[in-house]
C-alpha cells in the first residue's frame, strides 16, 4: 500500500477529523494526522501525541503500509499510550521517593488509569480491525 492509498482510506474514513488548510487537505484520528500537500503533492503521516509545540513525523509507517489508515492509526496510538504510561509511572517513583505529596500522587494515579482505559480501548478496536 502507498502513501497515496493510505490517504485515501483516510479521506472516506468518517471517523476522521477534518482539518483542511490553505494548499493542503488533512485528517485526524487519536492524534495521528496525515496530510496532502497540493505544491508538493506529497502526503505526511504526523504524530501530534509527541514533540511538545511541534508534530513529528511517525517514525514507522510500516503498520500504515501493512494494514493501512486505522491499523497504523491504533499502532502508532498503542506507542503513544505506552509512551505515556511509562512517563507517568516515572513521575509516580519520583514523587513516592520524593515529597510524598498525596495530592500529586492521586492525580498521577488517576492519570495512569485513564490512560490505561484509552489504551485497552484501543486494543479492542485494533483486534476488530484485524
């Protein structure tokens, strides 16, 4: 599959968020965002879950090529979320070891299982897929 065919699975799908722009056409899902550049006729698959005030490119579109738009859509959300846990839990030894205060560590705590909710979400509707 190409780039171009990922697109467009992208465009038809209605889940997708609709972002378009001045000379460029985009969708986005779970925070993945692809893009076709009109100029350039070139199409970026962004990951707006990492890099802080700018997107990065998805470092591996092999889930993309393979699968297409959404398995390489719930791949890339699965890293994320995994990304994101082990932050969590980073600042959660940090804290226990540390200041010790209960309020932080609620809120990592509750931190942590929301975004273990969203991850087993996205299992789910990554084993539908397949």
């Amino acid at each position: 599959m190409s780039l171009k065919e990922i697109w467009e699975e992208a465009k038809e799908d209605g889940f997708s968020s609709n972002l378009d722009g001045a000379g460029y056409e985009s969708r986005m899902v779970f925070g993945i965002k692809i893009v076709y550049d009109y100029d350039t006729q070139q199409v970026s698959i962004l990951n707006t879950s990492t890099g802080g005030d700018f997107y990065n490119e998805v470092k591996n579109i092999d889930p993309f090529l393979k699968g297409g738009w959404r398995h390489g859509v719930y791949q890339t959300a699965i890293e994320n979320y995994k990304l994101k846990l082990r932050q969590v839990e980073e600042s959660m030894k940090a804290e226990v070891n540390g200041k010790k205060n209960p309020k932080q560590i609620t809120k990592l705590k509750n931190s942590r299982v929301r975004i273990l909710s969203k991850y087993s979400k996205i299992i789910n509707k990554l084993n539908q897929v397949k």
